[in-house]
C-alpha cells in the first residue's frame, strides 16, 4: 500500500477526527444522490453512488491535516480519481480553479492544478469503510497536500471556474489555496471576522 508523506508543520497528532460541520450535517439519500461536474466544461457529466463505486479505485495512506493544527495519522484512503473524472468533462484550457459544492450549502475552491493531481479522488472510504456520514457520506474530495477544510464533505458538485471565488471559509480569511507544507492558513496570515449570509438558501 502506497503511503504518502507530507510534511505538516506546526501539527500535533489527535487519535480520533475531531468533526466539523459549519453549517450543519445534511440528510442523504444515496439512491437519489448524484455529484455533477459543470462549469466551464464541454460535457457537463453527472454521477450517481453507484456508478462512481463501480470505477477504477485510488487507494493510498496519507495523514489528515486540519487548519487548526490537529492532525490524523496514517488514514487509508479509497476512491476514484478526481482528475479522471474532471478530465472526462473536458475543461476549458483556461481552466484555473475548482470549486466544490455540497449539499449542506457549503463549498470551497482548489486550483485547478492541485484538483488534478494524480493523488486527488473522490474519497468514498475511509480505513476501507464506507464513508461515516459524519465524515461526508456519500463522497468528499481529498487532496493529500491540501488541509482538510478543502476535503469538503458531503460533495455534490464540482464547478471548474476561470476566475477565483472565496468559498464559505475563504470569505472569512481562510487561504486561497491551503498547501499544508506552506502552512498556507489564513490569507495575508490574519483571520477575518466578518458576517456573510448563509450559503443554505442560495
């Protein structure tokens, strides 16, 4: 089993995920679920749980890395790759960001390059189980050298975009991109407190 290293300064190591969800956990029907690629793509493509099971699957190890400097060690991770699925949509060759979307109105942008990476999935298993739902159930992209908050849970779009555009967290200091070995967490290092309308009723 492959295992991926990435530095991670400035972690210390937790034993159990300590879970999040910013604008509370959604109700999932898996038979009705579906995640859509759009954006600037030629060929919109839509998913259902099924079908994405039935793909090619990445599997490797890698830590998970949490902005607020926790970490999880030595997590296995299962999916089909992220990059094959944006490739299939056939991006715009001026593609430079992704945005992912999800069902509880949260979302958060990745660059283009980072989405991908060859080591990128659509993760739906964790220690070769499927997906908690309090983990993101049905599926959550991972990125390995990217902090968690970008492993957004829950997932049902994902949105290939020309032009940067601050996700939930970014609105309010987050970085950009989140490059965990950069320990790229806040923008300009600074966290802003600032009110922004819920994402729920967009």
């Amino acid at each position: 089993m492959e295992k991926i290293e990435i530095k991670n300064p400035g972690q210390h190591y937790v034993n159990n995920f300590i879970l999040y969800d910013a604008l509370g956990g959604p109700v999932i029907n898996e038979n009705l679920w579906k995640l859509r690629i759009d954006g600037i793509v030629k060929k919109p493509m839509e998913y259902t749980y099924n079908e994405l099971n039935s793909m090619k699957n990445i599997e490797y190890i890698s830590d998970f890395n949490c902005v607020t400097k926790w970490s999880v060690k030595d997590v296995k991770w299962t999916g089909p790759s992220l990059r094959d699925l944006i490739l299939k949509s056939e991006p715009e060759e001026d593609a430079e960001w992704v945005m992912f979307i999800c069902a509880d109105g949260y979302d958060t942008p990745v660059p283009y390059d980072d989405a991908i990476d060859e080591k990128s999935i659509i993760a739906l298993k964790m220690n070769d189980k499927p997906l908690a739902i309090e983990h993101g159930f049905p599926a959550r992209p991972f990125i390995p050298s990217l902090y968690g908050w970008k492993s957004a849970k829950w997932l049902t779009e994902i949105k290939i975009m020309r032009d940067y555009e601050d996700g939930y967290w970014e609105s309010y200091g987050y970085h950009e991109r989140g490059k965990i070995e950069d320990e790229e967490r806040f923008k300009g290092f600074a966290w802003r407190k600032i009110k922004r309308k819920s994402k729920i009723d967009r």
